[in-house]
C-alpha cells in the first residue's frame, strides 16, 4: 500500500507527515518500507515537499488508520489542508475520516 499526501493551496501548505497504524493509537504505526518526499502540487519545493510512503499490510486483512500531522511555520487560517492518495495491490475498501483536526495532546 502507498499513501501519498499532497497539498491543495498555496495558502494551506505546512509540513506534512503521516503513518498507517494498526489501531487509533499514533504509537502503533507500521514501519514504512519506503519513505520518500515529492515535490508538493503547491508550495515553496525548498521548505515544504510531500511525503510519500509505502507499506507492506498483513495479508488477513483488518482495519488501519492513516494520520496525518504537521508543522506550520506562521499560522493561517487556511493551514491543515490536504488531499491524500492511497494505492493497494490487492484494492482496499473504501477510506473513511474517523476524527478531524484534532490536537497532538489529545492523540493518545
């Protein structure tokens, strides 16, 4: 599985990072078998480049959770936003958003 995240403004970018856990907790993130960062559709390409990681999933299946964090360097009214883009071989069944915006202390 590949997940790659990617800006939608020019206004929105931030540093972006992200991971696929096992369970709603961050610290269960699965090692990246690859982690590589792309230039971003929008943004400076020096300071801010999108990540992209690939993940080898367990073949029984079962459900995950992608989060999604960053760093903004000046805070602005339309930081945070992004699109992400998730590839699998075999397909997946369809991405739901379980929690939005939420602060890194409330992340258990």
């Amino acid at each position: 599985m590949t997940i790659r995240l990617d800006t939608v403004s020019a206004e929105s970018t931030y540093f972006m990072g992200a991971c696929i856990s096992t369970s709603t907790h961050r610290g269960d993130c699965i090692t990246a078998k690859s982690k590589t960062r792309v230039t971003c559709s929008f943004g400076n390409p020096i300071l801010f480049r999108c990540p992209v990681r690939s993940y080898v999933l367990p073949e029984n299946g079962g459900r995950y959770y992608i989060f999604v964090s960053g760093l903004r360097l000046l805070p602005r009214p339309e930081d945070g936003r992004y699109v992400i883009n998730m590839t699998a071989h075999p397909g997946t069944g369809p991405l739901g958003l379980e929690a939005d915006n939420i602060a890194y202390d409330e992340i258990q």
